[in-house]
C-alpha cells in the first residue's frame, strides 16, 4: 500500500521526534540540557534515563495515530502514514516538549457519516487506554518522597525559601482524571505537587498524553471531536461546533481588555483583539456582519465581566490555538449525502468519547506564575 520511500521518511520523523522528546524529558525530568542551560549538561546517562519520558510519551501518540491509520485501511479510506514533527528548542535555551505532535493526512474521499465517525473517535480512544494505563503505572509506581532531592538539593536546605521574584515558576493545571487517579492511587507520602510533576516521567508523559487528547476531542470542526458531534448530531453539528468555538474563545481571552489596564494601553489593545476576534471568524459560515457581531459582543462581554470580577482570567494561552482553529482549519466539518443516524453501538462509543474529553479538559494546562 506505501512505498518504501514513504517507511523510510515517516520511520525517520518517528526516530527523529523519539531523539527530540528525549532531549526535551531530560531538561524537564532531570532538569538538565545537552547544551549545559539546564543545572548540568546531559550526559549519556540521562539521555538513557530520560527515555522514561519519551518512550510513553511517543507511544501514546504513535497509538493514536495508528487508530486512525488502521481505521481508514478498515474502511478503505486512502491516507498517509503518521507525520511526526519533532521540535526540540534546547539548542536556544527555550523549553519546549520535542515534538508539535504527529498527524496523518486523508487521502482519499470520505463518502459516509459512519466512517467519518469511526476514523476520528478510533484515534483519541485508542491514545487514551495507553495514557490511562501509563498514568496508572506512574501513580502505582511513585519513587520516594525523597526522589525530590536528586532534582532539586536545594529542597532539602531548612533555610532555602524559593527562588525568589526573579524565577518564572510553572506548573501543571489539574484535569478530572488525572486528579482521581493521583487520589486513588497514590500514596500520599509521595504524590507530587503540581509544580514538581515534570521531574517524574510516566506522571509526566501521561499527563501531556491527556492534553493532546482533549484538544483533540474538542467538538469544533475537523478535529476528532469534530469528527463525533458530526456522528451523533447530522442536524445540529454545525451549531454545536460555532457555539463551542464561542465559548471556547471567549474563556480563553478573558482578561485581554479589562478596566484595571491603563487607558491609553487599552485604546490600542481593544481594536487589536477585536480584529483578532474577527479573524478567527474569518473561516466561519457567517457573513461579515455576523462576524464583527460575534467579534464585538465577546470583547464587550468579557469587559462588562470584568468590572464585576475583575479577577477572572481566561487561559490566554488558548488564544493561538483558538487562531489556527477559526482561521486555518476552519469550523466546518464536511458533508456527506444524506442523514443516515449512527448505530447504537457508535452512539454509545460517542458518548464514551464525550466523557473522555470531560476527563482530560483542563482549563488551564500550563500555569506560569
């Protein structure tokens, strides 16, 4: 069905990301960088180590994106093999996770509601068995408490009081499953906080794996869960998909023009995000009028809110993907002829979908203080 040339390429990319996740699990798990940014340069030892986080972490989506491959193969759907994008930033000091994740590409012509369903729920369902037996090892499996002080010697010093105002602090944002799992599973003497949760690799593999899920199964346009809402709603998917996309957007760039920001700051940003509001509409089935209306209304909106709670803060980093779903990919999801209803079956896998999606959804993933 591929060519040799095809293994050879999407092996390649595969091997590549594999290299670049584990350079980027080195700098998170153990705090360390090739190129010396992190406390100490990376040595072979650690690149070893750090295949703890990158071996899971790339299975999970290689899984996800063979549930989509096998699918299509099943329904006779041409497509390309996975495309693994490796994106190590290490080499400029910057963090990044190695990889801006895989895809694979549709071919051929999708000529059925059913099969539109069946290629894009097998890929995030599939991803999200492995992620959830991955996070059941990592929390089962927890080092002890004192594991800490490998990373982090300084923890150990009674004096030692932060890193000071300086220090850019991150964590990660909790989400419905991996919160349950952390409760009923780990041992409390051991469970990590959320900011330390990057220093131990299967919790944080697991954890990343969770994310592209539930981007994935977010119910706007072409994504997977674009793909689902088309299956179990014919008449209603294009609705649910614009007033997901609203909300969606208009959580995300809370806090963007709010009444504590200083006026003459504020003459400038309110026309620059509200045409950037009309941008990511800029795809929509929606005349221009429409547009500016949606566009007008969320920024009022979220500035009325403000002087009520002012703070309220949406997640900002949703913003540029809010971008590229509204203005690249667009909130449309393709036709197919007629409105034949999906089996109970694929119903109840839908549903199963809707439910995991409200598992892995965190509002606010990544959290810089």
């Amino acid at each position: 069905m591929y060519k040799p040339k095809e293994y050879l390429i999407h092996g390649f990319l595969l091997f590549l990301t594999l290299v670049t996740t584990t350079l980027a699990g080195g700098e998170w798990v153990y705090s360390k960088s090739i190129l010396g940014f992190g406390e100490s340069a990376l040595t072979w030892e650690y690149f070893v180590k750090s295949m703890a986080f990158s071996i899971p972490f790339i299975g999970i989506l290689l899984i996800h994106e063979l549930g989509h491959l096998f699918t299509s193969i099943y329904h006779r759907v041409k497509c390309t093999l996975p495309f693994f994008i490796p994106a190590w930033l290490g080499f400029i000091g910057a963090p990044s996770i190695g990889t801006f994740g895989a895809i694979i590409r549709m071919k051929g012509f999708v000529n059925s509601r059913k099969k539109f369903f069946d290629i894009g729920v097998a890929g995030p369902l599939a991803g999200f068995v492995i992620a959830f037996w991955v996070l059941f090892y990592g929390f089962t499996h927890l080092p002890p408490a004192e594991y800490i002080y490998e990373i982090h010697p300084e923890y150990a010093d009674p004096d030692f009081q932060g890193y000071g105002e300086e220090v850019i602090n991150f964590e990660l944002g909790q989400n419905l499953l991996f919160y349950l799992m952390g409760e009923w599973l780990a041992d409390p003497e051991r469970i990590p906080d959320m900011g330390e949760v990057i220093h131990y690799p299967f919790l944080f593999a697991g954890y990343l794996a969770l994310f592209f899920t539930a981007l994935n199964l977010l119910p706007i346009g072409q994504l997977d869960g674009g793909h689902v809402v088309f299956g179990l709603f014919p008449h209603h998917h294009k609705l649910i998909s614009l007033v997901v996309f609203t909300l969606f957007l208009s959580y995300a760039g809370m806090g963007m023009i709010s009444p504590i920001i200083p006026f003459e700051d504020l003459i400038i940003r309110i026309p620059l995000y509200v045409g950037f509001l009309y941008i990511c509409y800029s795809r929509a089935e929606l005349s221009t009028q429409s547009k500016w209306t949606f566009a007008l209304s969320i920024a009022a909106g979220q500035y009325a809110l403000s002087f009520i709670q002012p703070e309220w803060e949406g997640y900002q980093g949703w913003l540029f993907f809010a971008f590229l779903l509204g203005r690249v990919m667009g909130l449309r999801h393709p036709e197919v002829s007629g409105f034949v209803p999906l089996n109970t079956k694929r119903k109840w896998i839908g549903w199963i979908a809707v439910v995991v999606f409200i598992l892995c959804f965190s509002p606010r993933p990544f959290i810089f203080t």
